[in-house]
C-alpha cells in the first residue's frame, strides 16, 4: 500500500485518486491480459488510504511483472481519449448509486454517519466539473511526493526475496518520483464516531425501488479478545433464529440479515432487513425480536450452548482453501496496526472459556432495550416509489405511540437542543431517538473512539535475516 493523506484529503482529490487508479489499470489491461496466460495476476484500487497494489501468481515471475507495473506507474501519462471516456463512465457510475438496491443503502449511510470523514457521493458528484485531464495529470506527482509505503509478502519466498521486492519498489518511487516518507503524524488511521445516547435514527429516501429497507446497528464498542468472542458468540446463537423469525414466519422481507459490523477496531451487532413494509414498522419487529431474546438465552440447553461454541470455534479454527484468504488475514492486520497474527488461535482460547451467563450478560448490557450501555443507530431508507411505503399510509404498530403530550414535547425540545443535529422522538417504551437530520453537525457534537493499540508490539516483530529462509 502507498500510503498518501493527499488521496482523500477533499472530494476532488477523491475523485482524481479514483480516476488515477481506473486510468492506470486500463492501461496495463493489454500487457497484464499477456501475464494473466502465464499464471500471474494483480489488483489495484484506490482507498482512503491511497493506493494498494497486490500481485498473485507464480514466485519466480512476480518480480517481472512488478518491474512492468513500476515502469508504467512511474512514468504514467494520461491519455486523454481514454480519460474523457473513462470520466464519463465514472460519472455515470455516481449518478445510478440512486438505482442500487435499498439494503445497499442502509449499509451505505450508516458507514457515512459512523466514520470520521467520508465523501458522500453528492459530494464527489458536486466536484466533477473540475475533475479535468490537467487536475490529474498535475496531481499523480503530488500522489506520489509523499507515501508511507506497507509490503506483505507471502507464500513462497524468502527473507531475502521479500525484501528485495520491497526494496526495489522503494528506490524506483525515491529515484523516478522523488518520494519522500510520511511523517508520523501524517499516518493517523481514521477514526469511528462514538454513539453517546441510547438511540439515534438516520432517514433517507429512495425513489428507483418500491422495496425499503432499515439497517439497525447496535455499537459494542472496541475489539478485544473477550469482547470479540462475546459478540461473535452471541451473533452465532441469533443468526439462523433471527432469520427464522423476521424472514420465515412474519415475512418481512426477501433479505433478512444478522451479523458483525467491525470499522475502525469498532463493532457491533447489526439486523438488515428489505421489506416492502415501512421501515419504521420493520425496526418495531426487530426490536420486538431482540427484547425476547433474554427468555431465549435463558432457556438454552447447555448442550445447545456448547454446540454453537464449538461450531464457531471450528469455523475460526478452519485452515484457509485458498492462499489469498490467509494473506488476506494478515494484511487486514497490518492495515489495522493491530498486528494480531495469532488471534484465531488466541480468540478461540477464549471463546471456550466463555459461559452461558457471560452471554447473556453481554445482550443485557449492550443489546437488550434497557442496555445501560446501549448504542443503537437505526438507519431508514424509504421507498418514495409511487407504490413504495413512503407513499403509503402509515400501518399500525404496537410500539408506535397513538399521540404526544406536552411533556413528550418538552423533552423532543430539550433533545434536539442537545444533540444539535435534528429532532427527536419519543415512542412508547420510553426511549428517546434522536433524529439525525446533518452528519456534519451531529460528527461535531460526538466523540471518536481511539485508535486501537497493537496487539504485538512492532518491535517484538523485528527480526534477524538470518534466523529463518523462509517469510510468511
């Protein structure tokens, strides 16, 4: 990875990031068309990181196709024919966002409210107009004056080989491109919005389809062994009941999902749900699902406890198929500045020392409607379609209160003061929800939670050539 804080620094120089990255693969297609006959391969894309560059195939060879990437990336010229098409197809692409699937949606605006910076597509769409051949042709220099550059090399090779891949691309960007590394404090990873307040509801519209669609996002707060397991534990036990319920016998959409949400060493429990239905009427139903879930716990079997610990840990435990999968693994691990290369092992360790009641302890404090530690975040992406549920008459819900009182007033007045980001509401059970009407305001009243630490020390990692042939 080359790391560059100029890649998403505004919505142009995300615009151009992308465009450099889509420009430069469309100019290796023909050679790279050659080396994929021969069993090599590569990816390039652009993050908010800058630019990753993974090559595949067999060991003996890779060297060849770098020095070709390299040679191409360090002398890259845009052409400007392709670079008016290519721009176009770009463009296209952000104008249809409106045209993916709701589910998509939710997934995608409850990533825009949670992470510290991210460009919304409307803004990337409102910088085109100056994404011209003379912005990008200046600005791949800039890209490229300053990096942090990462390498993980894995399969077959040797200390030695793995260094001298990393060497080579390090002297050919100091030489060619006048590289110079990052300082510290240019290599701050982004950082996820701490939810402070019980609940808080993001609303948006989508006129394409006539389905909607609600994410709902409970945050449990940082990674750590123990918590990792109680979460991942916990996910286990619902996922096929959840599905069972919402999907099966109420039939409140084709796509029912339940699962882990991990961004930033953050993460939580999240229930996906596209329906035809109103959101607000779904999330009812899924709240009514989770408030049942303590009897369910509890009246679990310790055999069937034991059954779901064991198919998780086997599920972890399970060896790679593919050498990518593994090398994926470790390279999310340098990503995170986690460094944690043994946590199957060390993870499942804990996982089977975990117990019924620490379960059920973890649902009561982070997950069950009277949480003290709840944080949820209820994302509604309504169907403005003619025949949608946005234009709709509202259907009846046993949690959707008849009307408000004065004091249910007083307290949206005092709520909305406070969150300073919209409005808030008051349903039934007492629990106030804030409305979150402007990201930007709202990120500004919030907190961030910190980076996480790694969990093996750099230094401890460091070792000499010598002491093994052989590099994972």
């Amino acid at each position: 990875e080359m790391n560059s804080p100029v890649a998403y620094s505004d919505p142009h120089h995300a615009n151009l990031a992308y465009m450099f990255a889509y420009l430069f693969k469309d100019e290796l297609n023909e050679y790279v068309y050659a080396a994929e006959l021969a069993g090599l391969g590569y990816m390039l894309a652009n993050t908010k990181s800058g630019i990753t560059l993974g090559i595949k195939g067999y060991s003996d060879k890779q060297k060849v196709l770098l020095e070709k990437i390299m040679d191409k990336l360090t002398a890259f010229k845009v052409d400007p024919n392709r670079f008016e098409i290519l721009r176009e197809n770009y463009i296209r692409g952000l104008k249809n966002f409106g045209a993916d699937q709701p589910h998509q949606h939710a997934i995608y605006y409850n990533s825009v409210v949670l992470a510290e910076k991210v460009w919304h597509k409307e803004e990337l769409l409102s910088c085109v107009d100056i994404l011209t051949l003379e912005a990008l042709q200046s600005f791949i220099p800039r890209l490229l004056a300053n990096i942090k550059l990462e390498c993980l090399v894995y399969g077959n090779s040797t200390v030695e080989e793995a260094t001298e891949l990393f060497d080579y691309v390090s002297q050919r960007l100091t030489k060619d491109c006048k590289t110079r590394p990052l300082l510290p404090s240019q290599t701050l990873k982004m950082r996820e919005v701490q939810l402070t307040e019980p609940s808080y509801l993001y609303e948006a519209k989508n006129e394409v389809h006539k389905s909607s669609s609600v994410e709902i996002y409970y945050q449990c707060g940082l990674q750590n062994t123990r918590s990792n397991m109680l979460l991942e534990l916990l996910a286990q036990i619902i996922q096929e009941p959840c599905f069972h319920q919402l999907r099966t016998k109420e039939q409140l959409g084709y796509i029912v999902f339940s699962g882990l949400r991990r961004s930033n060493i953050v993460q939580g429990l999240r229930i996906i749900v596209q329906s035809d239905r109103h959101p607000k009427y779904v999330e009812d139903r899924v709240e009514k699902y989770i408030a049942e879930l303590k009897q369910v716990i509890q009246d679990m079997s310790e055999e069937e406890f034991k059954s779901h610990q064991e198919a998780l840990a086997a599920k972890r435990l399970e060896k790679p198929k593919k050498l990518s999968s593994k090398n994926g693994k470790f390279w999310a691990e340098i990503l995170s500045e986690h460094l944690h290369f043994d946590r199957d092992n060390i993870e499942v360790e804990e996982l089977r020392k975990l117990t019924k009641d620490d379960i059920l302890n973890f649902y009561t404090e982070h997950i069950a409607p009277s949480g003290e530690q709840r944080r949820k975040l209820a994302c509604h992406v309504v169907s403005h379609h003619p025949e949608g549920a946005g234009k709709k008459p509202s259907e009846p819900s046993e949690e959707t209160p008849a009307s408000t009182s004065s004091n249910d007033k007083s307290a949206d007045q005092d709520g909305a003061q406070k969150s300073g980001s919209g409005s808030t509401e008051k349903p039934a059970n007492d629990e106030v929800v804030i409305k979150v009407k402007n990201i930007a305001q709202f990120k500004a009243g919030q907190p961030l939670y910190p980076l996480g630490k790694p969990f093996t020390p750099p230094e401890n990692l460091v070792r000499n050539l010598q002491e093994k042939k052989q590099i994972p």
